[in-house]
C-alpha cells in the first residue's frame, strides 16, 4: 500500500507546529483522523466542567453540538446544524466518558461505519485549567470524509473552545450554582455557526 506518510500529507494531517492554541490534526487511535486543540481557561477543573456538561452552561456558550442530556453516560440525543441546511440535524448520540472533572467524551454515527466523537479533558486547579478538546472521526468511512471535513471542523472547534473560554471570562465572579438563560448577556449566547 501507500506509505502512511503520504497519506497523512494527502489528508492535511501533518504535524501542526507553532501556536500552542492552534489545532494539531493527528491519525492516533488506532490511525483514525483526529484533530486536537489545547488552551488555557480561567477557572478550576470543577467549573469548567459544570460549563461542559451542565444543559443550561452549554446553551449559553454554544457548542459545536447540543446534546439533551449532558449529565450522565449513556444514551441521549443529539442536534447539530450543517452549513446550507436549514433545519438542524437530531441523531442519538453517547455519553461515552464522564470523568468528573477529568474527561468528558460523547460520540454519534453508525457504529463501524462512521462515528463521530468529541472529547474534553481538563488538568489543573482553581488558578488556571488546561482544556484538551479533540474530535476523533472513526469507523470504514472516516478516511474518505476526513479529507472533506478536518479542515472545517477544526476551525468550528476553535470558534467554539473561544466562546467557551469568553463564557467563562464573563463567569469568573458569578455564584458557581446554575444559571438562568435569560440573565445571560445576550453577545455569549450567540447561535453556533
């Protein structure tokens, strides 16, 4: 076959060097296509993590997907919406990993064929926490489509670890208990996309 060189280079998933926030696409687990972002965040493990899998937190930052219920593994549901389509997508999704305040991981697709999965990971302390956020693209299919799709869905993961990172700048200071929607300013709960 084709020395896996050339197909990383084929597919844009060569060794992203320079910015440690920008993404690093990479063909880890098992050479599935993977792309990874990596930022600084203010706040404890604990409060980044009521941001990524509190219903009310997520809504307000906007993530790439919404899931119905974010709080526990196992099955729940998913919406996302696609650029040129105008209703949002629903499918089922997973809760695949729920490492209170370590790891958070869900997934959605067809098993084997093609799925789709999001990961956070969190290290550090009240000073400052390391957010690791990666999409992993498994399954027979994920080597075809990674050519079409990396490359936007690493700029979609930036623009949304952003506003996560802006949603917790503007709740550094406010009551760690859940939020009210309505009381949100109005600019951090922009539509994604």
């Amino acid at each position: 076959g084709r020395p896996r060189s050339d197909l990383r280079e084929q597919l844009g998933l060569m060794d992203g060097r320079g910015d440690p926030r920008s993404p690093r696409p990479s063909l880890g687990d098992g050479d599935m296509p993977r792309t990874i972002t990596s930022s600084m965040l203010h706040g404890g493990p604990l409060r980044i993590w009521s941001a990524l899998t509190d219903p009310d937190h997520r809504r307000a930052w906007s993530p790439l997907v919404f899931l119905d219920d974010p709080s526990r593994l196992g099955d729940t549901e998913c919406t996302f919406a696609i650029q040129g389509i105008t209703r949002p997508i629903r499918t089922p999704a997973r809760i695949d990993r729920f490492d209170k305040p370590h790891a958070f991981a869900w997934s959605c697709g067809i098993p084997y064929l093609f799925t789709l999965e999001e990961r956070y990971e969190l290290a550090g302390d009240d000073g400052g926490t390391r957010l690791t956020h990666s999409c992993t693209l498994r399954g027979a299919l994920s080597l075809p489509f990674a050519a079409m799709m990396l490359r936007r869905l690493r700029s979609l993961m930036v623009e949304s670890d952003d506003r996560l990172a802006t949603y917790l700048r503007w709740r550094v200071g406010q009551p760690a208990r859940a939020i009210n929607r309505q009381r949100v300013p109005f600019r951090y709960r922009r539509k994604a996309r």
